[in-house]
C-alpha cells in the first residue's frame, strides 16, 4: 500500500476517487492523518480533479424529458400487472392495452467502461502533474541559488580588480595637513567607474549626520558624490563600489559631514582629503 515512508500517487488518486478497497483505504487514511506531505499532496489531487469535472460542459435537459420518462415508467408497470387469460389471450387492462413494449434488460458494462477509462486517465494525469511541479520548483530553486552565487563571485572580482588594477590611482586620505588618527585609503579605477574606499579610526558623528565621499574631477567639473557612509564602534567604515560614471580621473577625493541621506554638493569643511 505504502512504499515505507509515503503513499504512492496513484493510491492517493484511488482514495481520492472512492476506488480503493475498505482496507486499503482504512490504511490511508490512518497514515493521511500523521502525515502533512501525503495531505498537500492529495489536496493537490482532489483540486485537479475538481477543476476537470468544472471544465465539462453542462448540457441542460431536454424540454418534456421527465415527463416522458415518467409515462414510459408507468407503461411498464402497467405491463407487469396484466394478467393471461385461460384461452392464452392477454386480459384486457382496466387500463387499456400498452402501449410501449418491455425492454430487454442490457449489460452496464457498454457504460462503465467509458467512464473507467476516463477514471484511468484522470489518475495518470494527476499524477503526472504533481511529479512536473516537484521538479519545476527544484529548477527554480537551483536556478536562484546559482544567481546568487554567480553575483557574489563577479561582485568579489570588481573588489580585486580595483585593489590590483596596474592603472589603479591610489590615496591616503588624513584630516587636515597633518597627518592624524583619522585615515582613509581609496583605490579608483576611472576606465571602469570603480571605487573602494576604506577608512579607520574616524570620529563619530551626530544621529542625524553622516560621512560623505566625494571623487573631485581633474577638469574642474563639479564634485561626484561617492557614497555615504558611518564608521562603526571602532571607528571603522568602507564604501565599496559605488555608482560611480565611467572615464572621470580623479584630482583629488574628499570626505564631508552632511545630514543623514547625503547631499549633491560638499559642505564645508573637508574633514579628510587626499590626492
């Protein structure tokens, strides 16, 4: 009945249709009752086979049906009460004489076995259909987690390459002339927009305040704004590879104390600069 751990998909399709024997039904429903997967499974089952008898077209009675199946009924009564006469000849009815003949009794079997055919079918198809959304969700699963892993590794390779880059332009930010606790380190590659900055022992600033970078072109254009950023407990913080255009030296980088969310242009003073 069970292949030790769950019940097959096509037991769950004869339970479903009422087609299992008692036994083996008593026995499905005692494991339906500890088991969630078998559950979702033939909540599944009983959905696709609600949804295919929804689809069938519904064909209205013919007008006057019922009353002709009704006077055919009582004509056959009729018939199975009259009575032979002594000579051989019919009694005549009280009724009159009938007017439909009896029917031949026929076999069931001409009309259950369309139905058992398309029984047959149903189950197949419900359980092709639970097997083919068990492996879609596998390949989209798998999909997603090679996504991510394939942004993670191309991310991981920009860092490296502006780290390493021979054409790489490379700065020591301090505050003030003087070199100070406060520094910071910034590799910038112009032919690709790429930027890593990182700082430590940088001051705290207020709740509503933030650290801002900023890339100062070399053809006195205005100021590019490079990212915001809050140094942790330990004074430390980074920004790694901001949106940055492509094909812009830098003069020299800067870094600002603006309110929280940043600005478009530096406010004074440049608390850490460097070329």
């Amino acid at each position: 009945m069970t292949n030790g751990q769950h019940i097959p998909q096509e037991d769950l399709v004869l339970y479903a249709m009422h087609s299992l024997s008692p036994a083996d039904a008593a026995m499905t429903h005692a494991h339906l009752s500890a088991c969630d997967s078998c559950r979702r499974d033939l909540a599944e089952i009983n959905g696709d086979l609600a949804a295919i008898a929804l689809s069938a077209k519904q064909v209205p009675i013919p007008e006057g049906a019922r009353d002709r199946f009704l006077a055919r009924l009582k004509s056959e009564n009729r018939q199975s009460h009259a009575r032979p006469s002594d000579a051989g000849e019919s009694e005549p009815s009280i009724y009159g004489p009938a007017l439909v003949p009896t029917l031949p009794r026929r076999s069931i079997w001409p009309t259950l076995l369309p139905w058992a055919a398309a029984a047959a079918m149903l189950a197949v198809a419900a359980y092709l259909g639970i097997q083919n959304r068990r492996m879609q969700d596998l390949v989209n699963a798998d999909r997603s987690q090679i996504a991510t892993l394939s942004a993670q590794a191309t991310r991981a390779q920009q860092v490296l390459d502006t780290l390493t880059a021979p054409d790489a332009q490379q700065a020591t930010l301090t505050e003030g002339k003087a070199a100070a606790a406060p520094t910071a380190h910034a590799s910038y590659v112009p032919s690709r927009g790429a930027l890593v900055f990182v700082a430590t022992h940088l001051k705290p600033v207020p709740a509503n305040k933030t650290y801002e970078l900023w890339v100062i072109p070399t053809n006195g254009s205005a100021p590019i704004p490079a990212g915001t950023f809050r140094p942790d407990a330990n004074g430390s913080a980074s920004v790694v590879l901001p949106p940055l255009p492509v094909g812009v030296p830098a003069k020299v980088f800067g870094v600002t104390i603006e309110n929280e969310g940043g600005a478009t242009t530096p406010t004074m003073p440049i608390v850490l600069s460097g070329n």
